[in-house]
C-alpha cells in the first residue's frame, strides 16, 4: 500500500514559519510604516515608492505631504500595538489636518481582499479572485479581466518575495509528525484489503511552494511542488484557482477570451509534468491519503476530487489543528472535503473518523 501525504499550509506554520496570508501582508505594511516614518523624520518633502513598488500607487500620498515640512514639534503618532495596514492607515492619518488626508489603492483586486474580514487563508485569496472574475464576465470591456489579472500577478509576485524570507529561515526535524508520516495502523484503514498491511511508497504532494517535507523525506520518497517552487524556474508558482467543477466556470470557457484562463491551475498543470506524475503514482497502487496542514478549500476542488475518488484511494486520514483553547479544526477540514466529493456515498467510506485521528502537532 502507498500513501499520499498532502502538506499545506499549516505544516510550515506548524513548524515556526510565518506563511499565513495575515503574515504576508502585515509585513508589507509594516514596512511601508517603517519607510514612512524615516523619510518624514528626515524631512523629506515626499513620501514615495510609486515606480519602484507596483503593488501600490502613492500619487495621492504624494500630493498630501509635498508641502509639508518636518516638524520637531509635531508628533506623528505611532502606536506599535497597531498592526499592518491599521498601523500605516494609522499614521498617514496623523497628518495635520490642514492637509489634505487622501489614500487611493492603484491595486484595486488588493483593495478588495483588504477591505474583506473573512480573508485568512491563501485559499480564500484565489476564492476572491474566482468571484472577480465572474464579476468580470457582466462587463463589456476587456480591459476589466486585464486590469484584475495584471493586479493579481504583482500580489503573486510580492507573495513570492516574502516567502523567500520564510524559506531561507532553518527548521527542525519534529520527532512527533516524523512519527506520524510513518506510522501504520489498522485504524487508518476503513476496511481490510488483503496483501496491503505494510507501506511501500510514499508520496508527498506538497501544495506549498517552500520545501519544508524535505527534512521528512528518504530518498526513496517521491516529492512533487504541485503549484509551484521559490526560486525554480523549471517549477514556476502556480497561484490561481482549480475547480473547474463548479457551475460557473462553463459560464467562462464560453466567454471565448483566453484571459479569463490565464490563472486556471488546469491551464497551468500543464506546464510541468507534476500533474502526470501524481497521476502515475495513484494510478500504480491501492493508497491512503494524509491530510498535514492542508484545508482542501475548493479552490483546488478538481484535483483533490482526483485523489479522493480514485478507484485506489483506500482511506483519508486528517491531522487537524488543535488550539491553545482546547477546540481544533477538524470539523472545519471535513466540511471542506465534503465540497471535493461528487459522490458522497465515497465520502463516508473513506473518512477516517475523529476519534482514530489526530493532530499534527
């Protein structure tokens, strides 16, 4: 019997590295924060970054404090409790008053995500620019669907840089999941096949684009970045959305523009031989899937609707999260691989239930 280990986002936060949506944009901030607040001490005349960060425009910043002089006298208050944008909306507001106080986002697909409190995920990042783009097919111009994939390219981009800064950081080996990658027992088998009581290969089908499952893995295991590797041009980041299942997609395809393709993860597995590859290995044997950090959101509903209905898909076993407050996410990780079946029937048979889980840490 194989086993197909899906590492997601969760493992590298399980393993101290800060790869949350919330980490990523927060830092952005942060830093424009810091670069605000040294250029006005300096009493420089404008605070400006447009031409050498794309991801923002700061024309209208730029008009606000063209004709403002440093002040000893004049505090720009700064609470370091405030975090991320709150922190830098915070202090451009800090302003005097007899100045104009405007703030304008050039990147409107990021002003969107921003403006959003349910965004917490990398997941719900490709969820909102799946209902873009269906927003995108009621407008006449072409020019709308250019505008938002040229948008969600630069947050692509600036999402890369900061994960090189998370991948250079060195992590250890935990004993306790290492455990667990290797374990076999009967209870991760929801029935018994004969000849199948020990593991032959194993697969790690890593969705994230750092390598973190690489201190995990012997040689003999099989590793495919399936969206993508920092720094590997051969493996180029996949950042887009992938269920092609769903209702609406149709609705694109028919729409007869290639930009609305332009970020379909089906459009880009193509690009590399990892989908094939992954293809080969569940097509080779009877195997378990092990859920690690992964939300299995339906922005990956096609593939994962793959694995888990494949004929030799044996069982599917989820690590979940437990928190400080003692409650976990495991409910939330079911009700999301709920939304890969299309036969529910398989669903029931497959999931390994809660109490012969456990959590990743």
């Amino acid at each position: 019997m194989n086993r197909v280990i899906l590492i997601g986002n969760g493992f590298d936060l399980a393993h101290g590295l800060n790869t949350k949506y919330n980490d990523f944009i927060d830092d952005y901030w942060e830093r424009k924060s810091e670069l605000f607040l040294k250029l006005y001490r300096e009493g420089n005349l404008k605070f400006r970054t447009q031409g050498t960060d794309p991801l923002f425009d700061y024309a209208e910043i730029d008009i606000i404090i063209t004709n403002l002089r440093y002040n000893p006298n004049l505090q720009i208050i700064d609470e370091p409790e405030r975090k991320g944008y709150e922190r830098f909306h915070y202090l451009t507001m800090g302003i005097p008053a007899t100045q104009k106080r405007t703030f304008t986002f050039k990147n409107k697909f990021l002003e969107q995500i921003i403006d959003k409190n349910n965004i917490n995920y990398w997941v719900d990042i490709e969820e909102e620019y799946y209902l873009a783009l269906n927003e995108c097919l009621n407008d006449s111009s072409v020019n709308n669907i250019k505008q938002l994939n040229n948008e969600f390219l630069l947050i692509k981009k600036g999402l890369e840089e900061y994960l090189k800064t998370q991948s250079a950081i060195k992590v250890k080996k935990i004993e306790n999941i290492a455990n667990k990658i290797y374990w076999y027992s009967s209870k991760d088998n929801t029935v018994s096949v004969p000849g199948q009581d020990n593991l032959d290969n194993f697969l790690y089908l890593n969705f994230n684009y750092t390598s973190t499952e690489k201190i995990y893995t012997y040689p003999a295991n099989k590793i495919i970045h399936i969206h993508g590797e920092l720094d590997n041009p051969e493996n180029p980041i996949i950042f887009g959305y992938g269920d092609e299942i769903g209702e609406k997609y149709k609705l694109i395809e028919e729409k007869n523009n290639n930009d609305y393709l332009d970020n379909m993860k089906t459009i880009k597995y193509s690009e590399t031989r990892n989908y094939r590859e992954m293809l080969n290995f569940i097509n080779s044997d009877v195997f378990q899937v092990f859920i690690m950090g992964h939300s299995c959101g339906i922005s990956d509903r096609t593939l994962l609707n793959t694995i888990f209905e494949h004929d030799n898909c044996h069982s599917i076993k989820v690590f979940y999260h437990k928190r400080k407050d003692g409650t976990d996410n495991y409910s939330d990780i079911i009700k999301n691989i709920s939304r890969n079946f299309t036969k529910k029937s398989l669903l029931r048979e497959r999931l390994i239930p809660k109490e012969d889980s456990e959590p990743l840490l």
